[in-house]
C-alpha cells in the first residue's frame, strides 16, 4: 500500500530568523497560509536570558523603515561615545583626524552622502525586484558591489580618513579588515557615521502577531522538486510538500539545500557577557572599536554595569581588559556573517522558489526587505493589486 502524501502547503518558509519572519509577515497582512519550519524564532537576533542585552544584530540605524516597526528603541549610540583602536595600541575618540586632513574627510563625506542617497533608492527598488536585479540597475552601485574596498579608498584618496575610522569599524562590527571587504559593504557598514544609530529591543510578539499556524520547530535537511510543487524534508517531522518554498536560512545552509555556487565567505566570532570591572581605558568608554588584526573585536559597556565582548577566540585572555570577571553568557556565532567577497545571489532559484537573506548585503532591515520581496513574488501569483501594495 503506497504511503499517505504528505500535506500540501501553498508556501513554506525556512528559517525563523527576520528575514522568514517579514515573508510570513507580509503573507499574514495578505491573508495568505504559510507554514514556517525554523530551528529558532530570531536567529542572529538573540538577547541575554535576562533580555536585556542583545548578543547578536546590536544596532538598528533610524533609516530601517521596515524594522524599527518592531523594535523598542535603546540608547543612542553615538560616534564620540566610542574609542577607537589604532596601530600603535593607543586609543582616541578624538575627531582630530577630520582636521588634519580636512579635504580627505569633506570628500569622505561627499562620498558617503552621495552612497545613502543610492542606497535608499535601492532599497525601494528591492522591495518589487530583485535585491541581485536592483544592484544590476544601477551602474553606480553595481561597480561598488564588486570593486575591492582598499580601491576605492586609493581612488578617492581617503586613506587617513579610512585609518581612523573605517578600519576600526570594520573591525568591531564586521569582524574583519577593509582589504577584505567590497566597497558597496564597506560603505553600507559606514552609514552608522552619517545615520543615527541606537540599540534596541527586538519586538517578535509584533512581528509575529496574528500568525495563523504555529512554527514548526525542526531542521530542513532536503529541498527538491517534484514537478510543480516541492518535498522539503526535516530532521524530526518527515516530508512536507509546498507550491512555493522561501529558504530563509544562513547561506551557509542555504547554499547546502540548494545546491547553489560560490557564496560570500564566513567570518565567525564569540560574544561574551561578562560581569566585573574593566579596565581604563575601555572603562572611560561606553563602546571599544579595536584595530586591525587584533584578536579582540569589540567592547560595549551596558547600562547595568555588565559588559558585551567580542572576540575572534573562544578564550581570550580576561585580564587583560578586566580587574575582575565572571562570564554570564557566552555566544558563539558561526558564522556570524557572510561579509568577504562579491557573490551576488538572485532570489528566485526556480518557480516558486525563493532565496532570501542577507547574503547579497547584510543588516537586518535589507533582509527583512529580501522577505517583503519574496512575499510578493508569491502574491502576484494570486492577485496583483495586493502584491503591489505597500508594505505600510
Ligand atoms: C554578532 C552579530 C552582530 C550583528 N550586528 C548587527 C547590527 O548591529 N545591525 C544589523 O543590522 N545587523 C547586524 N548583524 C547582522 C544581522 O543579525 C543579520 O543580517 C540578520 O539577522 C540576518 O537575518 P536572516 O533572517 O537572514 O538570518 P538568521 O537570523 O540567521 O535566521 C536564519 C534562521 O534559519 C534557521 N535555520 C538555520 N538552519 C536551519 C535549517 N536547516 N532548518 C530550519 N531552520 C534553520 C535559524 O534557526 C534562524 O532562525 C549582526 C549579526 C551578528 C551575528
């Protein structure tokens, strides 16, 4: 006797992480049925047990329209509230470096201005194409996307600027160095220095307000078609067949259930709640961006006292930044990001299928954005009007 069909869903949605949860988001304002498969509800967006520290995404910047629906805002977080880290082992939240190199930084400035004014177009754009056919539109754009950072800042002979600022950026909130960034994700990791940026707390009682069907807590291990529709197998549940399948996975993961080319590569780091007394000059501080190639990524001292670290090792050496210490919790990403390198992912990987994320550009409110995006591919399947309203 042949084995019952598995249940037939009009879409699935894997992985609960901001990206799955904004498709299923927009589904639900559409009152379309979905069924939401996810290891964790949040995923890269993960707070203390106490919920008062985010161990993940850290900040939101006022310009993520989508997002900031959905999360209380914290502390501002400004930039001569921050130290940062230069060769020497020295430490400054001095602007002197604007001064001394005066036409390097109105260039920088000129620079940055021109990218947001791009960037916020794309980002509309992203929202009824394609993030991969948005980037391809515009010619500006599409050059950052693949032109090494280290280029553009020779190019545009802002090298000091880069030193004193864009180096320690990339390094306390991209884990990396500039050599080994584009300039499209050097620019978009700049905007915190032009954009108003706070921390927050993530809303997902908002975000998944209202959602008809409970997530299914389970690991997709298998996609693949079956004529018209798709067979997604998991790791407890069995198999689960859908009409339209959005993978909202890592790409790391993505990539395995999809059988797709090179991807960006993965940069992993560990963050740390540590309770105890730092040291100065971290302690005179409320955030520690440190330089390059350092092993140590980033401090951010809490309201409370407590104190989030973030480091390339899994047992960096405490007592060289703490009198005191006791570790609270420990985070291990990995990866965190995929950050290095140009590969630039189309989201429809077949009819139906969907590929959202932020592999193309990273930060929570472009992922989200990818999720509206694959919402209304799947809605224009049933009525166009509803497909082409506004996200509000
Ligand atoms: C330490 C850190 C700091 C960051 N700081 C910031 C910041 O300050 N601001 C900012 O904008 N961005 C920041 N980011 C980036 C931001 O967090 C991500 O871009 C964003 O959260 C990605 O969302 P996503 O939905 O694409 O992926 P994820 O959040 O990774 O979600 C993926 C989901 O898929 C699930 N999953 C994985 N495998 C499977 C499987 N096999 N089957 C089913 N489900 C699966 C996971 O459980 C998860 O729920 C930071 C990231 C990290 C790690």
């Amino acid at each position: 006797m042949r084995s019952p069909l598995p249940p037939r869903h009009e879409t699935v949605i894997i992985g609960g992480g901001i990206a799955g949860l904004a498709c299923g988001r927009r589904l639900q304002d559409r009152q379309r049925p979905f069924l939401l498969i996810t290891e964790t509800i949040g995923g890269r967006i993960r707070s203390s047990a106490d919920g008062t520290v985010n161990l993940g995404a850290y900040y939101v910047r006022s310009d993520y329209r989508h997002v900031n629906r959905f999360v209380d805002r914290g502390r501002r977080m400004r930039r001569r509230d921050a130290l940062r880290g230069n060769h020497n082992g020295s430490f400054t939240r001095s602007d002197s470096p604007v001064l001394l190199h005066l036409p390097q930084a109105v260039r920088f400035l000129r620079l940055m201005s021109k990218f947001r004014r791009r960037y916020e177009t794309f980002r509309q754009d992203c929202l009824q194409m394609s993030q991969a056919e948005a980037i391809r539109a515009d010619r500006l754009l599409f050059d950052l996307y693949h032109e090494p950072a280290p280029r553009f800042i020779q190019r545009h002979r802002i090298e000091d600027i880069a030193r004193s600022y864009l180096t320690p950026l990339a390094q306390g909130t991209g884990f990396t160095s500039l050599d080994r960034l584009t300039a499209f994700t050097m620019l978009v990791g700049a905007l915190p220095m032009i954009v108003p940026m706070f921390e927050f707390t993530f809303r997902f009682d908002l975000l998944m307000a209202d959602f008809e069907e409970p997530p299914l807590f389970d690991s997709v291990i298998e996609v693949t078609p079956a004529g018209s529709h798709y067979v997604i197998t998991t790791r407890a549940n069995g198999t689960f067949t859908a009409d339209n399948v959005v993978v909202a996975t890592p790409i790391g993961v993505s990539a395995t259930l999809l059988d797709l080319g090179p991807v960006k590569s993965p940069i992993h780091s560990h963050t740390f709640l540590v309770r105890g007394n730092l040291r100065p000059p971290w302690s005179r501080a409320a955030y520690s961006l440190f330089p390059e190639a350092d092993p140590t990524l980033a401090i951010a001292r809490q309201a409370d006292g407590s104190t989030l670290f973030c480091s390339v090792h899994e047992h960096p050496d405490f007592g060289e930044y703490f009198d005191t210490w006791q570790v609270v919790e420990h985070q291990y990403w990995n990866p965190a990001f995929h950050l290095e390198g140009d590969a630039l992912l189309e989201c429809e990987q077949g009819p139906g299928l969907y590929l959202i994320g932020d592999h193309n550009v990273c930060s929570l409110e472009d992922a989200y954005i990818t999720g509206v995006y694959a919402a209304n591919r799947i809605l224009s399947g049933f009525d166009v009007s509803t497909a082409t309203s506004p996200d509000p």
